[in-house]
C-alpha cells in the first residue's frame, strides 16, 4: 500500500538507496514495491531488476513536483503507462515549464492527486486522491466522506529513521542554498516518511476498509517489465539483417582493396571469420552505423580515429572505422567481440574538438531525435565538497571550511564542526545530480522513452536519466563520440601546410610514416614536443630509455605509461627487462608458464588483453569468465557479485594447477593494481597511430605543425613552450601585429606572427572589429590612423 516511495536519486531529497529500500520492504513483509522518485527515473531499470531477483513485484512512477512542492503521481499500470509518464516528464524537463495542477490523459498510468493540494475537480476513472495517514480525521468533512472509491492511501516514504530525516533536512538546505535555520517547512519532507508493517498502515485505514482496497487493487492492475542483456540498439542499419550482412560484406571487400595491395590468406581468414561472428552476434548495424558515421566525417573533411578494443577488429580496419592492422600486431578479435562473452563492445571514435557536436547532431537527425541519446552519468557528493557544502549550511566562514577539510584529530572541534565531519561522511557517495557521460550515445530500435525520461544539458542533445552501467543491464551498445585538440592540430596543420607550402599530406599514409627515417630519430631521441600522447616529460624519457623506434615499442609504451602499469612496478620492469637479457632469463624460468603467455611484452602485463590470457590459460577460467574479471577491476563492477566469485575461483583453479601460493598472489596484485587503468594493446596501438600522424608533420613540416599546436591551445605545455620550439626549428616570430596579424596565429614562409587572441583581455569582438577595418580601409599608419 505505499504508493510514494523514493530513492537518493531523487536528488538531495531522498535519502534511501535502492538496495536499503527493498531491504526495508522485505522487513516489513511486503511483497511488492512501488517506485516514485522526483522528477527523475534514474533507479527505475536497476530497481526493477533487483527486485524481480529479491521476488518482490515492481511497480513505477514518478512524482511529478515543482520544487518540493507535489503536484501528483503517476503510476504506470504497464510498460506502455511507463513511456507516457517519461514523456510527459521530458517534455517539462525540456522546456523547463512547471507543472500544472492536473495531469494529462493518460490511457495506461493512474495518477494520484495529494489530498492536501486537490481542488474540488471532477476526477477521471484512472485518477485518485490520496491520504495521508495524518489526513484520516478529514475525510468525514471534505467532499470525499461520499467518494471513497476515488480515495487511496498515500504514505510516502523517503526515510528511514531520524538520522535520515537530519540527512534530509541539510540536502534540502543545500539544494535551496540556504542556511539549516531558515529552511523552510514548505521544502522539507514531513519526519514520519518513513515505512510502516503493512498490518501497522492497514490499522491506521481500518475505518476505511474502501481506501484500503482501492490502494490493493491498483497496485495490483499494475505490471512493469524489461528485457535485460537483449539487443536494444537500432536492428537494422538498411531494411533487414540480410541486407545489412551483405552491405558490410560488400563494403569490406572494397577495403581489403585499399588497405592491402596483395591481401594474403591469414587477412582474408580474418575477414571472413570476423563477419562470421559479427552476422552471428546481431552487430552488423552496429558496425554498419560507425561506418557510415566516419564515412560522412570524411566527406565533411572531419578527422577522426578509431579507438578502444575495436581496433583489434579486421573488419573495422577494413570500414576505415580504425587505422590500426590487427594482423600487425597480433591483435585477437574475442578482445573486442566474442560468443562467450556477455558485455556489449563498443567503438571509441575520437574527432577533433570543434567537429564533435557536429558529428554527434549528424546521428540526432540521421536516427530520430526520439530514438538517440547521450547516455548520463551521476555525480556523487564527495568528502571534501561535502564539508564545504555543510559548513555553508551550518553558517561556519570560509576560513573555518577551508581548515575542516583538512583537519584529522576530530577531537579538538567544538560541535557543530562535529556535525559537519560526521555528516559529510554519512553523506558521502550519495548522488548529487546527473550529467552527462563523456562519450557515450544512445541509437534505439523503439523510442527511449520505454526506458527513461531525458534531460536537456546545455550541450542541446538529449541526454538518458542512466548511466552506462544500465544501459549495458537492459542491451545498449553504446556508441562513444569523442572530442580531441590532437586530432584538430593534426587537420589544421595539414591545411596550414598545404597553404603555406602548396604540399597536400594523405595523413592516413601509417606505413610510410612508420618507416621515415626522421620520425624514428624523433622518437629515439624523445623529441616528440607537440606531439600528442608522447610529449610529456615522462613519456619522452621513456622513449629514450626504450630506444623506441618502431611501432611495436611506442604501442606498449602508450600502455606502460599509464599510472596502473607505473604504480604496479611493471614500467619500471619491463624497461629492465628490455636492457637485460639475464634479467628476461630469470623471469622465464621463475614463472615458465606466466612469461611465455607475455613474451611480447617479457612477462609484463602490459595491456587489458594481458589480464584475460593470464585468467583464461595460466588460471583456467572461462573467456567470458576472464573478462568479468577484467571489467571487475573498475570499483562500479566490484559491487556486483559475481567479480568475488570470480575472484575466488582464479586462487582456487590456481592451487589445482600447483602453482605457489606466493607467486600466484604477486600476479593477483599485477592484475588488481593495474587493470583498470591499463590500455588495451588496440587502443594503445590507436594511440600511436595518431603520435606517427602528428611525429611525420612535426618532423617534415615542424613550423606549420607549431602553429597549428599554437592556435589549439598548445598541449601539455603553455603556449610559450610551443613558440620556442618553433623558433628553434628556424622561425622568425613576429609579436601580434596590427597590419599583419589575424586573430589566430599564421605563417608565411618562415615567418609566424602570433594572433592577436594571445593579447591579453583583448575581446574576440574588439579583434573581429579591427579586422574588419583593415579590410574595409587597408594598413594602419599611425596611432591616429589606428
């Protein structure tokens, strides 16, 4: 009979999380549970599914409030009355208009007006008013003591106990920014939201055996359910599946042609087994959506790179959806796609910085504005903010705040500053708000709607009410559009180049660039300023400590670099290991079985792949078991069950084997330390793609990739950095001209005069207007001219 309840994610209001709401609800032996979070449906897809696997019946809706102030509730009786609720949801959301007093028509959701707020209106026969257990004592006196079949009980629930209610109070103090001593009653929750026994709310209604019922028999007309870890992505690309497999396998035919001169057997093998699995798996549109998406790129002059696992795909070096040749490097298929295993894959495609909403608006009107989302993301109240957030709220100045947050003896404060560390830990990983995921989008066979409502981020897309964490539950593949400063140097500079010196670079012309001459010195020598990946100072001094020269060490220095590999130890010796044969020989007759899996690599764990051959071969466990143990290393997995399970069957299969206890605890720690923030060799090898695009510029045509760098907004270092370098290449840099500067910085010749944008506070217009005058009237002459 509740019929209100809500979670934390009804932002800085709730306070309960979904699994501490289901855990009250099975105490109290209720065997259904209604969901109404604020204005939100972010805990709808993962609540409906831990309670379907805790048999409690799920049941949605959403409170629909301007501010804390309720307007009414709806409550889906089925799927269908769900989509109508987002929509009418999304639609307030988009245009921020408030909610009216009544709702709409809806064919398959109730609704429930307070009965507090509900003016004298006639009802339809899919609403209701709902009372309060405060409220019993009004009936005999309202106009409902003679309609008590439009009456049913309404308890809401949004705490726990009164720990949660102090929780309550100072989230809703923070969200009305204003101190806890002049929040108003109006913006907080009533203290006696809290969940009752169903015999204990029942006693309260016994007078009123009808409300009761009433309450019962809607709950039990409603009915939600979802199809979790099925396909939900847009299903064909053309008209059919057949269709699709036979334009994906025309289209990479077409790319064996460009991609390999003389294709040998193992390519076409590869081809063909690939599409094998891919027709098999569903994900022919999938490929076939990325394909047309850089293909339109292209013929929009857009750049882009193709990234993550999905470079170890043939096919996808074939679509020219990545650059990288998995037969190079030897990169497995299963990384990315495989039958056993059950996360979806996904292709990380970078563009440059100015291109990317284009390129995402591109995907908007191609598959419908109703079917395409950005995917969300929620962001959690951390330790340190919270303090901050506390203090104000507690009233405490700034200088105090500032001090709390670093303060360790707690002992020593007076009590409110007490109060501000206790709750700050209490409050700690609550979600805060949503926003938006860095990447991610959302193409849907049938409207987002049946899932989510959206929000309208100033970005103009809109954008899911769940992260990607659901998504991936209920059967999104996620498609990941990027934006990248490295990719818009690297096209700016070709033009600069092609401008400056007549010369047109094919900057997908990978082997050539692989095999200069000069861009190997460059990488030897750790001369990579300016050059994406490989320019920051570690970077460069692992270069020259690796002698890299060739594509095979700057893909695994693009790995080892990363913090995991370097805190694990591992950097430090795979690079001994590198300089010392004696040192190669002792590892492999330590761990004979370990090292000839990595030998690559000299029995470092290098990259994620590294993670699923030593689980699979040297542990035993299944691939799809391997790669749950790769994900799980990310702490959003490490709460799901079956990554401890897993993790207790890589120790048990490895005391079978014999292995010594010591040394399969120092490849645990390997593993664990380093996992979720290594690369995997596909993405790494991408990396390094881009280093060899921007290394052959930097090395050929080093002052027009500088000024490229320049107008960028550099890189790791500050601007002036990138206008020595230029110099040192044999530059004449001239200080922003009036007569001959533009707002951006240019080139001519040998000479570069730096843009006027570098003035400080000089605005973009006052620029545009001095630029326009030039032009209208030539040369400035004089001060008095100017």
């Amino acid at each position: 009979m509740l019929l209100n309840c809500h979670t934390y994610y009804s932002y800085k209001y709730g306070t309960i999380s979904i699994e501490d709401l289901i855990k009250d609800v099975q105490e109290k032996e209720y065997n259904y549970l209604v969901l109404t979070d604020i204005n939100n449906t972010s805990a709808s897809l993962d609540f409906v599914r831990q309670c379907i696997e805790k048999h409690i019946k799920p049941v949605l809706g959403i409170d629909f409030r301007n501010g804390a102030q309720q307007r009414y509730i709806g409550i889906a009786r089925n799927n269908k009355g769900f989509r109508e609720l987002n929509e009418h949801l999304t639609h307030h959301l988009h245009s921020a208009e408030d909610f009216g007093n009544r709702a709409p028509e809806f064919r398959h959701a109730y609704v429930i007006y307070p009965f507090a707020n509900f003016a004298n209106q006639k009802l339809r026969e899919n609403e209701f008013v709902g009372i309060r257990p405060s409220e019993i004592t009004k009936i005999p006196f309202s106009r409902w003591k003679n309609s008590l079949d439009k009456l049913v009980i309404l308890h809401p629930i949004t705490i726990r106990n009164k720990h949660d209610f102090n929780i309550h109070r100072l989230l809703r103090a923070i969200d009305n920014n204003t101190l806890l001593s002049k929040l108003p009653k109006s913006e907080e929750a009533k203290p006696d939201e809290i969940m009752p026994a169903e015999n204990e709310l029942a006693g309260i209604f016994h007078e009123y055996s009808q409300i009761i019922e009433n309450t019962k028999q809607l709950i039990k007309h409603c009915s939600i359910s979802f199809e979790y870890k099925t396909f939900k992505n847009k299903k064909c690309f053309t008209k059919s599946p057949k269709e699709d497999f036979e334009l994906l396998k025309k289209e990479a035919g077409k790319g064996i042609k460009y991609r390999y001169k003389n294709p040998t057997q193992k390519v076409i093998d590869r081809m063909n087994k690939e599409l094998k699995i891919i027709k098999q798996m569903d994900f022919c549109s999938y490929f076939l959506i990325n394909w047309d998406l850089v293909k339109h790129a292209r013929s929009q002059g857009v750049y882009h790179v193709g990234r993550g696992s999905g470079a170890n795909s043939m096919v996808a070096y074939l679509l020219r959806i990545t650059d990288v040749d998995p037969i190079e490097l030897d990169l497995y298929f299963e990384r990315f796609i495989n039958p056993s295993r059950t996360s979806p894959p996904d292709f990380d495609l970078d563009f440059s910085s100015r291109d990317r909403n284009k390129v995402t608006k591109y995907l908007f009107d191609k598959y419908g504005w109703d079917k395409t989302a950005l995917v969300g993301t929620y962001i959690t109240f951390q330790y340190k903010s919270m303090i901050r957030e506390l203090g104000k709220v507690f009233g405490l100045p700034a200088h105090e705040i500032e001090k709390l947050q670093f303060t360790k003896n707690v002992n020593n404060l007076d009590e409110i500053s007490k109060l501000v560390i206790k709750y700050s830990h209490y409050i700690h990983g609550f979600p805060s708000h949503l926003s938006v995921h860095s990447s991610g989008i959302l193409i849907s066979e049938e409207p987002l709607s049946a899932y989510t409502a959206t929000i309208m981020p100033p970005k103009g897309f809109p954008t899911v009410h769940f992260s990607m964490i659901e998504a991936e539950d209920i059967g999104y593949t996620k498609f990941d559009i990027l934006g990248q400063r490295g990719l818009s140097k690297i096209e700016d500079a070709v033009g600069i180049i092609k401008e400056n010196t007549g010369q047109k670079i094919d900057i997908h012309d990978i082997l050539k660039f692989k095999q200069d001459e000069t861009v190997k010195q460059l990488l030897m020598q750790g001369k990579t300023i300016g050059c994406f990946y490989v320019e920051s100072p570690a970077m460069r001094m692992l270069l020259k400590k690796l002698e890299a020269d060739d594509y095979i060490r700057l893909v695994a220095a693009s790995s080892i670099i990363r913090p995991g590999v370097a805190k694990s130890g591992m950097m430090r010796e795979y690079i001994l290991r590198y300089r010392e044969k004696g040192r190669r020989e002792a590892a492999r007759k330590e761990m004979p079985a370990f090292y000839d899996l990595l030998a690559e690599t000299y029995g470092v764990m290098v990259y994620q792949e590294d993670v699923i051959k030593v689980a699979h071969y040297f542990a035993g466990l299944t691939l799809a078991e391997s790669d749950v143990l790769r994900r799980g290393m990310s702490w959003k997995f490490k709460q799901r069950n079956e990554f401890g399970k897993i993790r207790d069957k890589f120790f048990s299969n490895c005391k079978h084997k014999g292995y010594p206890k010591h040394l399969v605890e120092r490849v645990w720690e390997q593993i664990e330390s380093f996992a979720n923030y290594a690369f995997s060799k596909g993405h790494s090898a991408s990396y390094a793609v881009e280093s060899y695009q921007a290394l052959y510029l930097k090395a050929h045509f080093p002052l027009e990739y500088m000024v490229a760098t320049i107008n960028n907004g550099g890189g790791f270092y500050h601007t002036e950095l990138y206008v020595h370098e230029a110099r040192m290449h044999g530059a004449t840099i001239e200080p922003p001209c009036v007569n001959m500067s533009e707002g951006k910085t240019i080139i001519c010749n040998k000479t570069i005069y730096l843009g006027l944008s570098m003035l400080k506070s000089l605005e973009t217009n006052t620029i545009a207007a001095l630029l326009t005058e030039r032009t209208r009237n030539g040369h400035f002459h004089g001060l008095r001219n100017f």
